[in-house]
C-alpha cells in the first residue's frame, strides 16, 4: 500500500502544481496517508486541506510508484491520480505547507523527485 497519494490534473495543456514552502519546489499536489485511509481518500482529504476551493471531477489511478530517490536516499511510495476535470480557485487553504498553486506547463520548474519522475511519464518531452 502508498504511504502518499498525488494528483494530476490537467487542463488546457497545463498541470497544476503547487509549492512547498520548506524548500520551494513544485510538485504534483497530494500528501501522506493517514492510519487506515486508502489512497483515494488521503488524495481527497489533502486536496481539500492544501486547494478548498478546487473541484476535482472523477480520479483513476493511474500507477503506484515505489522507488528510492537516488540523492536523498528516501524511499518513495505514492499512489498517483489522474483527474480529467479539475475546476475552482486555486485559494491555498494550508500556508504552512503551500505558498503557490498555478496552472502551467510541466517543464521548466524545480520539481520534487516524485513530480519529476511523474512529468517524465505522463508528459515526456517531446
């Protein structure tokens, strides 16, 4: 089972992702699995922590990652979502952990490892 879930929402060509404050790199919005909660409901409940007023449409998952993050040497275990419609302000409701959510395209940005490793799946450069 995940430790975390994570979203990706797309819409008109962009993704939206958010940034940590602690080291201001952007990732795919989401967060870490409580006790007993499955991954859709973790991917639900940090959604609505981190964007209130974002209206997510139905999710699949799309794939589980498990891996180690080669610099760090954390394991990585997220379950990943895809959202075909995702609607609302980007409102931050959890500004200890967020300082920015934007629409944008996938590439050009400081990602996490795990977003990174996302974008070159989902939207390999082309």
């Amino acid at each position: 089972m995940a430790k975390s879930s994570k979203l990706v929402a797309v819409k008109r060509g962009k993704v939206l992702l958010v940034r940590r404050r602690r080291d201001r790199l952007w990732m795919f919005p989401g967060g870490r699995k409580l006790a007993r909660e499955s991954e859709k409901d973790c991917l639900r409940r940090e959604i609505k922590e981190e964007l209130p007023k974002l209206r997510v449409g139905r999710v699949q998952l799309w794939k589980e990652v498990k891996s180690k993050n080669r610099r760090s040497g954390r394991k990585m275990s997220d379950a990943i979502f895809v959202a075909r419609k995702a609607s609302g302000s980007l409102i931050i409701g959890d500004r200890n952990e967020i300082d920015r959510a934007v629409w944008r395209k996938p590439r050009g940005v400081r990602l996490t490892p795990t977003s990174r490793y996302i974008r070159d799946k989902l939207f390999p450069a082309s």
